[in-house]
C-alpha cells in the first residue's frame, strides 16, 4: 500500500475530531464575519441641472433646435460620407490609444481580482523527505543504524474581514473598474471626433487649394490680357507688374495650404495606427463637406450628463476613494487572523519498521495598533482629503460638460449667420470682379480697381470655405459634448470579467 493511501486511512480517524474543531473556527469566523464596514457609505451626488438648455431660449437658436432624444451612437453615418464611416471603423479597430486603454482595462480588472482574493484563506501545500544514517559504531560489524521520513501537510491563513476594510477595497476596485470601462468609452468618444475633424479638415484644404488654383487661373487671364495691352501702348507696365504681383500672391499661398492639407492626413494616418503617408491615395480625390442640418435634436441636459462617459469616470472615481476612506478607517481597529496547518508523517527505521503521524494545529490571534506615531489617523485624513478633492473634480467635469454643450450651441449659430453674410458677399465680390474686367478693358477705369476686386474675391472665397468647414467642425464638438459616439453595442471589444 502507497505512502499516500496509509496516510488517507489513517486520517479517517482523526476525522470527527478535526471536524469539531473546524466547525467552531468557522462558526466564529462567520459571526465576525458579518460585521458592518466602517468608514462612509458612498451615494450618488445628485446635480440641479438646468431643464433645458439656455441657449435654446434665443429667438434665433429656436428655430435651429429641438428637445428630443436623438440616436447619438453612430452619428457620423448622418453625414452621409462613405469614406468617412470606413475609416471610422478602421480607427475603432487599430487606434493605438484606444488599444492602450483596453489594456488597461484588462491590468484593472485583473486587480480587482486580486483585491477580491483577500475574501479567502491562502492555502498552500508542502512535502519533505530525509533520509539519516548514523556513524559506525565502535564493535559493529555493519554500518550505523538507517532512518527514512517523509512528511506532507497543507498550511492556510486567513485574515477575517471583521471591520469590511477587505470589503472597502473591492468597492474601490469595482469602481476603478468601471470608472475606467467609462475612459475606454471616452477615449471613443474622442477618437471617433478626431478622425471626424481631420478627415473634414483634409476636405477644407482641398476646397481652399481648388479655390485659389480657380483664382490663380483667372488672375493668370488678367496678367495675359494686360500684357496685351501694354503692348498696344493702351496701359502703361506699372499695371503688368500689378497683374503679376497679385498673380504671384495667390501662387504664394498654394504651398502653404498643401503643407497643411499634408500635415492633416498624417494625423489621419496615425489616428488610425498607420504610417504616415498611408491614406494619401483614398483621400487624393476632392471630397464635399457635407450641409450644416437645419435642425438638430441636443435633448436634454440631464441626458448629456447621463451620456457622457467623462462624466461617469469622474462620478466613478469619486466612489472609489470615498470606499478607500473605509479602508483607510479599518486600519485604525484590531484584525483577526486565523491560521492552521493538517498533514501526515511517515517514519522508516531499520530496526522498529514504519510508522505514520498524524498532526494538525489551529491558531487564532489578534492584532490591534497601540502607537504608530500618528501614522494611522494622518493617513485616513489624506485619503479623506483625496475623497474631496474629486468630489470638486466631478463637479467641475459636469460644469464643463453643460459649458461646452452651451458653447457650441452659440457657434454653430452664429456660424451659421457668419456663412449666410458670406457667402452673399462672394456672390457681390465676384459680381463686382467681372464689372471691374469689363470696365476695365473698356478704359473706362483703372487697373487698380481690377486689382483689388480680385483679391477681395479670393479672400472672401476663402473666408467662405473656411466658415463652412468651422461649421462642420462645431458640429463634430456638438455631438462628441453630447457623449455620442459610443454605446454598449458599438464599443470596442472588451475582454471578460474576472470575477473571484
């Protein structure tokens, strides 16, 4: 018969006595168990938010806005771009910070585990063998007597949560976890704004180049018909280097805009966790933006706030170091540890023959802090001055929050506005550049009226498309201040739970 099998026969006997024991250790385990937490519960702070948004009360803003509840999850598909909602989805899958945060989200909810684990005994196992020969001694024929053991028993400790400073720490666990599944939606929040601004940004500069590659084209007409001209001895050459000198000026800021149309695909590129350079040949084709909508659906602001995931990782934050209070306050009372150890021995001797032990030990105790200089209480005062230091953090995130819905509202507005005066401004300016030509080769005025009324075409063109790409642009603000963008359904995959 095995070593192991003697062992297990020979433990059955000792079963009942171990059994009482266990059941009066549990039994007190249990009582103490059920012990209150110390330190503060955590409730929600409640905000008197607004019932509506201010900036909605404006004469101009109501026409311009409605209070109903509006599907904000994938908002960009509103915009009716194609290429915009494939490279969307690409940056949901390959975008190095939002891999980055779900890794961290992986490291925290690993150590929520951990923190739970304090929940249960450690128990761990142990085995030994030896092996003793003694010297020969004086007048024996033979060696010295030979004795074999070997021994093998479990050993476990368990600290009772008797003041819930273990049951403290994973509340502050669970909501680190959930604090920081709300930053993973965030940063989807903000990615899926950014790709939306750089690929919008992209399509500006490429309407501002073909505006000033249209105006450079008709300046090149008027440097050729004063050319003519001055060769006809109708015009003297101070309007031929006029012509060349406004010519050039446009020539000028073509460098300019194609530098900063680069620099905007490379940070498409790297929102989407690729070279740069890699998206130049999908976005070479000239692109439209796309019509600010006339009216928009914002809701509520009690909804934003609902919505908002930075807004739920400040709230989250703030439950966690209101538990590590509790943590902080367990400290200061006494802890009691339960520890004990079961295991079997076998002993060989050449001259007795084999014998099996059996042994177990059970040991209870208690420690309480005496002195510690002040350590214990000053620590909780920290932890306490932590806990409102976040409190004021998660206000100020949900004044932010209505702050910037409230901003956004006026500029898209007055945006609006801004675009309406200028677009009918470049319709008189382009009017007045005609008439400018005509008269002008008429010789009924002189070149500088050609001159300048060319120039105002090109800046108020530009001025044009640059309001209307800002347009987009407060529009984009508009739905990432409203939280859009994520839900549970479109949020990037997220590795299981690890629940003790």
């Amino acid at each position: 018969m095995s070593f192991v099998e003697n062992a297990w026969l020979y433990s059955r006997g000792r079963h009942a006595v171990l059994r009482a024991d266990s059941l009066a250790v549990l039994g007190l385990a249990a009582l103490l168990g059920v012990a209150c937490a110390v330190g503060p519960d955590y409730r929600k702070t409640e905000f008197n938010s607004p019932e509506r948004w201010r900036r909605l009360d404006d004469a101009d803003n109501a026409a311009a806005y409605v209070e109903q509840t509006e599907d904000l999850r994938r908002w960009w598909l509103k915009l009716d771009d194609a290429l915009l909602s494939e490279l969307i989805d690409e940056a949901l899958q390959a975008n190095l910070d939002l891999r980055k945060a779900q890794a961290r989200l992986r490291e925290v909810r690993a150590r929520r585990a951990v923190a739970a684990s304090a929940y249960y005994p450690n128990v761990s196992a142990s085995g030994s063998a030896s092996r003793r020969q003694s010297t020969k001694s004086a007048g024996m024929t033979t060696g010295g007597a030979v004795s074999n053991s070997f021994s093998i028993g479990f050993d476990a400790s368990w600290e009772v949560d008797v003041f819930g400073g273990v049951r403290r720490s994973v509340e502050a666990a669970d909501a680190d976890l959930a604090s920081t599944e709300a930053a993973l939606n965030d940063t989807q929040v903000s990615l899926v704004a950014e790709v939306a601004r750089n690929y919008f940004e992209i399509r500006s500069f490429q309407i501002r180049l073909g505006i000033a590659r249209s105006n450079l084209e008709s300046q090149t007409e008027t440097l050729q018909l004063t050319q003519l001209r001055s060769q006809a001895g109708l015009v003297s050459v101070q309007d031929v280097e006029q012509s060349r000198s406004v010519r050039e000026q446009t020539l000028a800021q073509l460098p300019s805009l194609e530098s900063s149309l680069a620099s905007s695909e490379h940070s498409l590129d790297i929102l989407l966790g690729k070279l740069p350079g890699s998206l130049h040949a999908r976005l070479a084709s000239e692109g439209q933006l796309p019509p600010m909508p006339s009216q928009m659906a914002v809701g509520i602001p009690a909804d934003t706030l609902r919505q908002r995931p930075d807004v739920r990782v400040a709230e989250r934050k703030l439950a966690a170091e209101t538990a590590r209070v509790g943590v902080a306050t367990a400290a200061l009372y006494p802890s009691l540890q339960l520890s004990g150890s079961i295991g079997i021995e076998a002993l060989t001797q050449a001259a007795a023959g084999n014998g099996l032990g059996f042994f177990y030990s059970l040991l209870g105790g208690i420690t309480a802090p005496i002195f510690y200089g002040g350590r214990l209480r000053a620590q909780l005062e920290a932890q306490d001055a932590i806990r409102e230091q976040t409190l004021f953090g998660y206000e100020q995130t949900v004044l932010s929050a209505l702050r910037e819905v409230e901003d956004v509202l006026v500029a898209i507005v007055r945006n609006r506005e801004r675009a309406e005066a200028l677009a009918r401004a470049v319709e008189a300016a382009k009017n007045a550049a005609l008439l400018a030509r005509q008269r002008y080769g008429a010789g009924v005025i002189d070149f500088q009226s050609v001159v300048d009324t060319e120039r105002s075409v090109l800046a108020l063109e530009d001025s044009l498309a640059s309001t209307r790409a800002d347009g987009i642009f407060a529009l984009i603000r508009l739905y990432k201040a409203l939280g859009g963008g994520w839900s549970p359904e479109t949020a990037p995959a997220q590795a299981e739970s690890v629940h003790p």
